[in-house]
C-alpha cells in the first residue's frame, strides 16, 4: 500500500469510533502491537528531543524500504508513534520525504490532546522524516 493508502485506510478505521475514548483505546491498542524496542536503542541517539514523555525511535533500511521501530513510557505517546509507524513503516526514504503528514489534523486528535502532547505530533514526524533523509541520502 501506498503512505496515502495507509493514511485513507487509518482515518477510515478511526471514524468507527464515535467516543473520544474508543478513538485514544484504539491508538494505545496500535501502541500496545508495536514490536519491542530493544534496550541497547532506548538511549538519547533515539530519544526524541521536546516530547512530555520519553520516546524512543529507531529505524532501519532493509531493501531499499524503512523499517521503524519506537517505544514510549507513556501508552498514549506510544499509540501516537504508532499511527506515524502504520503509515510510514516499510516504504521506501523519497516517498516518506515528500508524504503529507497532514492527515494526522484529520483524525482530530489534536484538539483533544493537551499543547504538549499535540506539539508532540509534529516532533514524530519531523525526526521520521529525518531519518528517511538520511537513509535517501546514503542510498544516492
């Protein structure tokens, strides 16, 4: 599937929930799926600088394609990742440099999160992007 795909099919998979509640049970359930982050990457190389809670990405690529992986101390920060990580993951550097990541003001969880959370949001995506950077610029 394609980023915009994967974008569709989460924003689809979200309007199923009504209740703010089951929206954030189903971001911390993505979360909860994420594969485990090992010990040796929970260092500040991979923290992500400026979020509440303590956030973890790392990432590989592995035939031309990212591969994510992230953890948090906090299920919500962890759920969070894990929408950038459904869309992103195992799609090849240029096209996540050049994707919208916009579709995250679509699922509305901004506004129901508190400022630091929410500004948490763009943070993920800036260091997704520039991990995509780095291995675009190592592939050329």
């Amino acid at each position: 599937m394609t980023i915009v795909e994967k974008q569709n099919q989460l924003l689809e998979d979200l309007s199923f929930f009504h209740d703010w509640q089951d929206r954030y049970e189903y971001v911390i359930a993505l979360g909860r799926k994420l594969a485990a982050l090992p010990d040796s990457a929970r260092n500040s190389e991979h923290l992500i600088k400026g979020c509440q809670s303590q956030v973890w990405l790392d990432a590989a690529c592995i035939d031309g394609k990212i591969e994510f992986f992230a953890d948090s101390d906090s299920l919500i920060t962890k759920g969070m990742i894990a929408l950038f990580i459904e869309v992103l993951n195992h799609q090849k550097p240029d096209d996540i440099l050049t994707a919208d990541m916009s579709f995250i003001e679509k699922t509305g969880l901004k506004e129901h999160l508190a400022p630091t959370r929410a500004n948490a949001l763009s943070l993920m995506a800036t260091q997704m992007k520039q991990r995509a950077l780095l291995f675009s610029t190592q592939q050329s």
